[in-house]
C-alpha cells in the first residue's frame, strides 16, 4: 500500500464513506499480511467483534479505528468537506 493513511470526512458531526473506511482497512491488512486472530491481539479488540466491524455489522467508533489504524501503520487525516459549486439557474 502506497498511501499511509486514511482519510474521514465529517460533515455536521457526521462520518460519510464507512465503506470506504473499511475498505482501506482492509487493503491495509491484506498488504500488512496481518490476520483478524494477530490484529485482534494487537489492539484487544475480539475476534468476533473485529469480523463483525469488517463486514459492516456493527459500528467502527473511533477508539477501534484509532486501535487498528495503529496497528496497521496508518494514519488517521480529519478533513473539511469540500463544498459543491453551486450551478445558476438557466432562465
């Protein structure tokens, strides 16, 4: 994996792109050649739990994307949603 870290965007206190989150984890353990038993080890997060957060079962807060984004060297980038240009209305 040629990027190092992983980018979340909030807008109003909301988390967009969970699927996209995931699936940079993902990458980032295939690359890692870690499995969910070692990372599961690594960041005392439980099996069953780490398979249900990687298949989108159950939530990813950010105490366990903070735990496996550290276990996985990557790094964790909060930025501003970009706003939409707004288009003038044709008459």
């Amino acid at each position: 994996m040629t990027e190092k870290h992983l980018r979340i965007t909030y807008v109003s206190g909301k988390m967009l792109n969970m699927s996209r989150i995931l699936d940079q984890i993902r990458k980032a353990m295939k690359a890692s050649a870690k499995t969910r038993y070692r990372l599961s080890k690594e960041t005392s997060i439980a099996q069953s739990q780490l398979s249900r957060l990687m298949t989108g079962q159950e939530g990813l807060g950010h105490e366990n994307l903070e735990k496996l984004a550290d276990a996985l060297g990557l790094e964790i980038v909060i930025r501003p949603a970009k706003r939409k240009a707004r288009q003038s209305k044709k008459r």
